[in-house]
C-alpha cells in the first residue's frame, strides 16, 4: 500500500477548521447569486487566482469578505454539510468545528439564524454521512473584550450545542491577556477553552494562552518551538497541538514544507495533529495535509498513525466515544 493509500484510509478527527474558512468558491457564488449579493469577482478562477497571501492579516481581509455571501440559515446548512461531504471522504470521523459569529452579527446576520444552520448541517452529517462534531465559538481577537464578552452573552441560550470557545483572528498586536476575563467566564459555564497561539505570535503568547486563558487545546502553536522551557511544560502536561501545515505554507508561516516543524514537535513528544484550518483558501482538506507533510518531510508510517490516534486523543470526547468514532 503507497503512503497516500494508507493516509486515505486512516480514521481521523479533524479539530481545527474553521468553517467560514470552508466556503468554496464555486458554493461562494451560488449563494451570491441566490443571495443577491455582489462579490469582486467575475469567475471561480479569479476567485482562486486571489488567494496568494504573504502573511495572516492577507488572507484575513479576503476571508471576510467571502463570508459576506452568508446570509440565511439554509446557507449555513449548505456550508457546513458541504465541509463534512467533503471530510467524510477523507475518512474524517469526528470534527470540532470553529465558526466566527462576530463575523456574522457584526453584519446583521442573528447569531441564531448562524447557530441553527450550523448545527443542522452538523446533524444531517451525523445521520447521512456518520461523521459526529461539535462547535468551537471563537471569538475575533482584533475586536475588543467588550465584543467578545457580548458575544457570549449571545450564545448563551445556545450553550447545549456549544462544546467550547476559541480564539482566532489577527495575532500580533492581540495578546491573550486581552480575553483573560472572557474566557474565565466560559470556563465557569462549562466550556472548553482553546486559543490560537504561536502562529505568527511569540511564545510568550502561548504561554499567556496557557497560564491566563488556561486553555484545554492550542490551535497552531508553532513558534513553541523557540523556547525551550515552553516545550517542556508541552510535553510534560500532554497539550494537544492542532497543526497546520498547508496553512502553514499558504501563510508563509513556513517557507519550505520541508522544514515544517511537524517532526520535531513528535521527537519532543508533543501530542501534534494535523488539520486543515481553511481548506478552501489554503488548497487542501486534511488528507491533502498529511499527504504533503507526509512527502516532504518523509513521514514514517508509524509517524502518520500517531498523528491520527493524536487526534481522537485531543478530541473533547469521552473515551467511550472516541472508540466508536474509530
Ligand atoms: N489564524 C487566525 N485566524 C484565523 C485563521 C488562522 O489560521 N483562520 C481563520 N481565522
Ligand atoms: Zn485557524
């Protein structure tokens, strides 16, 4: 069996994907159409030829404007049943999902109309497709506390359909400290918490995220691996990494796939998996990012079947539920 074979065949979870971040451009027009709104663009082929972004804030500004096309209930259906078609076929089994509400309302869309969509498709892909998942409600860290604390107000009579809050958006500049009192608040009211850290931020971000945020998972955590101490405490405390390379690549985060720091991460013994962050926007699912990591740093088979079972040990499951996802 060829590498890509086995890959294809791995069960897996997938725990860092942004659904917004899953809109593809052909589905970004049909709902421009059906939605009446404009977009800057006259073809798909445009719409891809624009995704070359230097860094995160790139790519950012074009993924907002993207999401500008969602605007009923039934699109956010439509979004997320066509994330887990396309997951299920990559054997994806279980996937913790993170949708943007400030995204959404900021614009008029009800937080409702978001969540009520989003957990329909996530319903439809339990029954049609056998793939379970849960939402991570991130909140935009380029907007204030205030904001975010509003916006978990608004989640709250939704709290039984939310595993946990997340944080995401532009790094540098927004420092966890910002969302200690926050994220305190989701904690006493029973939700996960995880961060965005270490992407293009300094470790003494992650560090922030884990002693202030007192974060359950990180999302990235990359530049970890400058501060030695920083590995330790990882490793030591079992810290699930929810890495993405072609994100990575796409973001220049990395400039060589070939020097990802994936392999290192494992020799340290941090618990690192693998992800696709916005598939549609960084030219791959979560196969295609095992498959390319996998080619270019020279993954064992062995190292492949860790990053997997990685990702059902860091997935917000009970372990009655991560064997039946298996
Ligand atoms: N980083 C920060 N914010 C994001 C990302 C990311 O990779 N994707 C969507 N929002
Ligand atoms: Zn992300």
């Amino acid at each position: 069996m060829t590498m890509d074979a086995y890959i294809a065949d791995l069960p897996k979870a997938e725990l860092h994907l942004h659904i917004e971040g899953s809109l593809e451009p052909e589905l970004m027009f049909e709902l421009a159409r059906r939605n009446r709104v404009a977009i800057p663009f006259d073809t798909v082929e445009a719409v891809r030829a624009a995704y070359d972004f230097s860094n995160l804030q790139d790519f950012l500004d074009i993924y907002y404007a993207g999401a500008e096309v969602l605007r009923t209930e039934q699109d956010f259906q439509d979004l997320a049943l066509a994330y887990f078609r396309r997951a299920a076929a990559d054997r994806v089994r279980h996937a913790e999902i993170f949708f943007d509400p400030q995204t959404h309302t900021d614009r008029g869309i009800p937080f409702q109309v978001v969540i009520e969509g989003l957990t329909s498709g996530m319903a439809a892909a339990r029954t049609e497709l056998d793939v379970s998942s849960q939402l991570i409600l991130c909140f935009l860290r380029h907007l204030d506390e205030d904001a975010a604390q509003a916006t978990l107000s608004a989640a709250e009579p939704w709290l039984d359909r939310i595993a946990g809050v997340g944080l995401d958006s532009s790094e540098v500049g927004h420092p966890p400290s910002k969302f200690q009192r926050v994220f305190d608040r989701a904690g006493a009211m029973g939700l996960k918490r995880v961060a965005h850290a270490g992407e293009e931020g300094p470790p003494a971000y992650v560090w922030e995220a884990l002693d202030l945020l007192k974060i359950d998972r990180m999302d990235h955590g990359n530049r970890s691996m400058e501060d030695e101490a920083l590995i330790q405490r990882l490793a030591a405390s079992g810290m699930t990494l929810t890495v993405c390379p072609l994100s990575n690549l796409k973001l220049c985060v990395v400039d060589d796939l070939a020097k990802h720091p994936v392999p290192e991460m494992l020799r340290r013994g941090l618990h690192v998996t693998l992800n696709s962050d916005d598939p549609a926007y960084f030219g791959g699912y979560v196969n295609d990012n095992y498959r390319a990591l996998a080619a270019a740093v020279g993954l064992t088979r062995e190292q492949v079947t860790q990053l997997a079972r990685n990702s059902f040990e860091g997935a917000f499951l009970s372990p009655g539920e991560k064997i039946a996802r298996l």
